[in-house]
C-alpha cells in the first residue's frame, strides 16, 4: 500500500497554511476570441485556450479569456499550487454574459515561475497590470482560497479597480491573537511546512504526498483530479515552499480589511475542512456589509461539487449595484 507512512491530506496543509496566515500573524492579439464557454468545454480546449502575456514587472502570465468582449469582466483567481484549470469544472455555470478572465498565478500553471516575491500584494500587483494590459478600468472578482487572499488585498489597495469582490472559501483570521505557547502548540499540530520542504523536483504526480494533496472529501472527477496533480507537480518544490513562506505564513487578513469597500459575497462549504467555522466568523464580522452563503454538505471547493447553485449565487451577486 502506497500509504505506508502518514500523509498529511491536501486538506490538513492548506488548513494549516491558511490558518498561521491568521494566526502568526494589444488587446485583440491578447485575447481569444471565444463567443462563450462553450468553447472551452473540454480539458484539452481549456488549456489550448491559455495566452501568455510579457508584463511590465517581468514576469510572463498565462491567462484564458472566455465569452463575449463586451461582456461583463469576470477575473477568477485560483488558489495554491492550483491553476486557471481550478475553474474548469464551473466554467458552463457561469452567464453567457460574462467575460470571464482566468488567470495562472505567478508560479503556477504555464505563469513564470520566479525564485522570489510571492507575497500577496506581487500576485495582486500581476493581476492589476494584465488588467492595464486588457485595457479593462474595473471588472468583478473572485477568489478561491489562496485567490480569495489576493482578491482581498487586490481591492483593499486598488479600490477603484473593482465592482465586486467574491471571497470563496476564504479566511479572517483567528478570533484572537494567539499567545506564544498556543502558537507553538498549533505548529506542532500543523507541521504543514515539513513535507512540503522534503519535495524534490521532479515532483511524481501520483506520489502518496501528491495523492493525499489532492484528495476530496466529495467525489470529484478522477480525470480532473489527475490533471490537476500532474499541472501542480509541475510547479519546481522551492516554488511551492516560497509561495508557502512569503504568501501565506504571517499573512494577518485584518489589518486590511477595514480597506475593502466594494461589495462583497463571501462563500463557503459548510463542511470545509480548511476554513473552519472560527475564521468564517472573523470574516463575517469584519466585512458586516457583506452577503453570506454557506452550502450544506460541501467542502472546501463548493464550485466543483455544485456549481450550477454556486455560480448561480456568484452571477446573481453580479447583476446587482
């Protein structure tokens, strides 16, 4: 059996990333012409569908436009050691309407791959200029996860920039600062850190380490997991380790989110076992404004498990002021 040892889940490291992130403290040549999301509608067509654009601060981002050019800009941001691909299985949900702009985070995907800066504000920074790029002034968006951090911190430092913000399985933070021994006890619960520093590239794909990463607790598409294994082993071992230590570990979601001032929808599976219901609660207070849906039974990606109900709440939110 290929589980000999104890494997952290996906589940478990991302949880406790995400939580010592609260608790420690030329327009036309660019774009596809896509009418809708149909055309997209297979894996091969999805990644056929990536551009790449040379971005001022260098670095070189991969990007899928889809639906009309005059519809409304739509920006998914996925979340960690995912892709653009992280969206594929919601891509149909979504109103012909939209123009939906999905992008690979630096590091990610077919995105450059750099040694350094992955702080937040850098994938925000990226996501700024290819708006420049795409002449878009404002657009909605939407953020899973590690995405919904960038989002955050996207609409936090350029307000005028974005209409809505959709925070999907996203955090606020601990209810309260942790003392230093609480601290220590939860690294020794979460030594999250540990198995992602052993990889060494190249990263085997159908790894124990990779299978429990990309485990569900609901049943997902065998052949959209695997994919999604094979894209994230390609991202290089000291990337996934600088994207963990400069973007997430010590990121304080709440010194900013006094800041966010668009409106917001925030999102979660109520049986996410990444974000628990404390960090919902943080965010919740945090952002009193904002609208609230949390979908029974689901887990810590409620667009892939119903994404006719999730997208459907996300476009309704969209269509208003």
């Amino acid at each position: 059996h290929r589980h000999a040892a104890p494997v952290m889940s996906r589940a478990c490291l991302v949880r406790a990333a995400l939580a010592v992130a609260g608790m420690v403290a030329g327009m036309a040549a660019g774009m596809l012409a896509v009418p809708t999301a149909a055309r997209a509608e297979t894996p091969a067509q999805f990644d056929d569908a990536r551009r790449i654009v040379s971005l001022p601060d260098g670095i070189d981002l991969a990007f899928i436009a889809i639906g009309p050019r005059d519809g409304r800009p739509v920006i998914l941001v996925h979340g960690y050691t995912d892709s653009a691909r992280d969206w594929f299985p919601a891509l149909w949900a979504f109103s012909p309407r939209d123009r939906l702009i999905i992008v690979d985070l630096r590091g990610h995907g077919r995105s450059s791959k750099p040694g350094c800066c992955y702080a937040l504000v850098d994938f925000a920074w990226d996501i700024r200029l290819l708006m420049d790029h795409l002449g878009l002034k404002r657009a909605d968006l939407v953020g899973h996860s590690l995405g919904s951090l960038i989002v955050q911190v996207f609409a936090e430092n350029w307000p005028d920039r974005v209409k809505h913000v959709v925070l999907v399985s996203s955090t606020g933070g601990p209810a309260a600062a942790p003392t230093p021994r609480e601290r220590a006890e939860r690294r020794a619960a979460f030594d999250f850190r540990t198995p992602i520093s052993r990889l060494r590239d190249p990263i085997d794909p159908d790894s124990a380490f990779m299978r429990a990463w990309w485990s569900s607790p609901t049943p997902v598409d065998p052949d959209f997991i695997r994919r999604q294994r094979v894209e994230s082993a390609h991202i290089p071992a000291a990337v996934w380790l600088a994207v963990l230590d400069q973007g997430l570990t010590g990121f304080d979601p709440q010194p900013g989110l006094a800041r966010l001032k668009a409106a917001c929808l925030l999102i979660w599976g109520e049986k996410d076992p990444i974000m628990p219901p404390e960090v919902r609660r943080t965010l919740i207070a945090a952002l009193p404004g904002a609208q609230v849906a949390i979908y029974p039974g689901l887990g810590h990606n409620p667009f892939w498990e119903q994404p006719r109900a999730v997208v459907g709440r996300i476009d309704r939110f969209l269509d208003g002021p």
